[in-house]
C-alpha cells in the first residue's frame, strides 16, 4: 500500500483513523512508528506508537486520568450516577490513585481468579452450541452467529441476568463501545445513543441489583452488592458504573478477539486446521490475535504532573494518545510483526495495557478465546470465508461487523 508521505502534525494523526484505512490500519501505523516512536504534534498533546514507549506511559504513574466532571443540580441526571458532591461517578478504569485502588480492590474480591473458573463449563456449552448451529447452517455470519452471542451470554451468565432479558444486552454495549473513541473522532449522533443506552441500562441494573439485595444469588451482581473491604463497599453509583464497565470490557473486547482472530486464520490458508485437530495451539492463537490485530487499539492519558513521554518534556496536563496496534507490531518486540502465526511463542503485547490499569477481565477474555478458538478448530476445520468482511466504525475498539463464512 502506498501511504504517502509522512508528517507529524495534528491533521495527519486524525487521518489515521478515516474510513480509508479501516479494513487494515498498520501500514500507517508502520509508518508513524518509524517516523517518530514519540511525536508531539502541538504543545502538550503527544502520540506514542514504539513498544518500549507506550509501556513507559502506561507504567507511569505521572500519567493518568483527569479528575471527573463536577456537575451543578441542573446538568445532573437520576439515571447518570453522581456523588453527593456532585462529581460524576466513574468506574476504576478512568481514576488514579487512591479512589482507583479502593475500587479496583473492592471489585477484585468479587471478580476472583475461582470466579472466571466457575464459568468454564459454560463457556464451553455454549461454545458447542452456537458451533452446532453453524454447522447445522452450513454458513453463516461468524459475528452474528458466535462471536458477537457469546461474550453476551457469558457476561450476563457473570451477572446472573435472566436468559429473557439477555438480547438488551448487545445493543447497549455496542452504543456505550462506541463512544470510547477520542472526542475529535465522535459525532453528535453516537454521544446521544451512548447517553441513552447508558441510561437504560442504569435504570436496568438498579432494579436488579436491588432485588439481588433482597435475595442473593450465586453470580458476580450479588458478590458486588455484598462485597466489603475493612468495612468499605461499593455505592450504588459505583456499583452501576462498574456493572457498565464489565459489560462493554466483557463483550466489545472479547466479541472483536474472536473476530479479528477468526478473521485472521482464515485469511492465512489453514484456517482453524493450523491450531492442530484439537486446537492445541488455541491458547498461542490468542496471544498472537491480542498482538497481530489488537481489540483494543487505543488509549489517552493525561499528565498529572511534570513527566515525560519518550525523550520529551510532558508538563503537567499534557495529554498522550497510545497507540496499542501499532506498538504491538514494533519489529523491536515482535520479529516480522506484521505476519500472523498462531504458533508464534507468546510475546509482551499490550493489548491489555500495563501497570495499575492492567485489565481486569483478561484472564476471562483469553479463557474465552481459547474455548472457541478450540472447539472451531476441532469441529470447523475446513471453515472458509464466503465473502468480504466488514468493519465497525468504531476506531478505540476495532473488530468486524460481518465475517461470511461456510463450512463446506
């Protein structure tokens, strides 16, 4: 592909993320990276896309979020959560220390290692049937018909939300997704659709949570309704923003790995076969797809006092873009990054950050990837595509729309 030539200013870096470069973004990523690993494009805003680089910011803790909006009585919501102060209710994942310790701790005792184990079992049920039905098909549309279904029944399987009520689940998530991407790449219309779609689903789980209150169950909403750390505990705020958290990081990120893994094997010849006749390379698979075509591609920080980034002087209030896909394919970690190879030994990707951010729900992502990575290359070995591909608009979070497939 021919790029172009390179420049290191505002206009170009937007640039990156057009329609255009949708279907494969990393020549251009390839590009920045080489021409400047760290590029300050105006006074306090930088862009870092070399590995070594990007996990210097996400590990330094100089670097982190800005403090949450302080509304006055008339921009508040009942349906937007907010302190008694005012202060707009985050989940752990947008605040630093030490709000982000006491809130990360407090989920952690909920969302234990046992927890994601207990849910293997039915992973692999419903792995088995949604690959059932493809096969009983004989083609079909691999995000519709598995890789988008299974992260929504797993997370709501998590939470213990009745199998009725589960299909509400998909659209949320995809309108709150949505608007994850930077602010200079949103438009009006998807701020308003994520606006409703979180508040529809505060209204949702308000009233769960409360009759969870009155009649725990065995799932993570009454774990978190329960939990207590030397006497503290969750607000009903929190608690709802954590409960959207769980949901876009537990379906968005984990509905593209399978995505853009699919997508990838398919592209390579083999297809699923290269995992071996039971998958035995499942689990090098999915650290090659969270490396090679990264779920989440990007993230911004913001400086919360002198610091640096790379070589460069960060003052206070600076503000970085990482950007994940593209320092995943640094030839400086990844030899030939730009191929994909499921047997590849697993490399320091960034795909779920580093440091204090470090994802929460990894070790249930790669689970899930692994179960149907899996039970594709096991039942599915001569799946094909059937037709072009498609992508979602959506640039933080990247991963198809449409995978065609047959399995004749």
């Amino acid at each position: 592909m021919d790029t172009g030539p390179m420049r290191a200013d505002f206009e170009t870096f937007a640039e990156l993320f057009s329609q255009r470069w949708r279907a494969d973004p990393y020549p251009r990523y390839r590009q920045w990276r080489e021409h400047a690993p760290v590029a300050e494009l105006r006074p306090g805003f930088f862009v870092v896309s070399g590995a070594a680089e990007s996990a210097a910011v996400l590990r330094d803790p100089a670097w982190g979020h800005p403090d949450p909006e302080v509304l006055p009585p008339e921009r508040q919501h009942p349906d937007e959560p907010v302190h008694e102060d005012g202060r707009v209710v985050r989940s752990f994942l947008g605040l630093n220390p030490p709000d982000h310790t006491r809130l990360r701790r407090l989920v952690s005792k909920a969302f234990t290692p046992r927890t994601v184990e207990r849910l293997q079992p039915r992973i692999e049920a419903i792995a088995a049937r949604l690959v059932s039905e493809l096969l009983e098909a004989g083609e079909g549309d691999l995000m519709a018909g598995l890789a988008g279904p299974l992260p929504v029944e797993v997370i709501a399987e998590l939470l213990g939300v009745p199998l009725a009520d589960r299909t509400l689940f998909a659209g949320w998530s995809y309108a709150m997704a949505r608007a994850l991407d930077p602010d200079f790449l949103l438009p009006a219309e998807a701020v308003a659709e994520a606006t409703r779609a979180r508040r529809e689903f505060v209204v949702y789980f308000r009233e769960l949570a409360a009759r969870r209150r009155r009649t725990p169950g065995a799932d993570l909403l009454s774990d978190l309704v329960t939990v207590t750390d030397q006497g503290d505990q969750l607000t009903e705020g929190e608690l709802l923003v954590t409960l959207t958290l769980l949901l876009v990081a537990g379906h968005e990120t984990t509905t593209n790995l399978i995505g853009n893994g699919g997508y990838a094997l398919l592209r390579g010849g083999q297809g699923f076969a290269s995992l071996g006749d039971g998958g035995e390379l499942a689990e090098r698979a999915v650290e090659e797809v969270l490396r090679f075509d990264s779920p989440v591609q990007l993230t911004m920080r913001i400086a919360r006092r002198p610091t640096t980034a790379g070589e460069f002087a960060a003052a206070e209030g600076s503000q970085v873009v990482v950007l994940l896909g593209a320092a995943n394919r640094d030839p400086a970690v990844h030899p030939e990054p730009d191929v994909f190879d499921p047997a590849r030994d697993p490399s320091r990707h960034l795909a779920f950050g580093q440091g204090i951010h470090f994802c929460l729900g990894a070790p249930l992502a790669r689970l899930e990837g692994r179960v149907v990575f899996r039970e594709l290359a096991r039942r599915t070995p001569a799946l094909r595509l059937s037709g072009t591909a498609e992508w979602n608009p959506t640039t933080t979070l990247r991963g198809l729309s449409r995978l065609p497939v047959s399995t004749s």
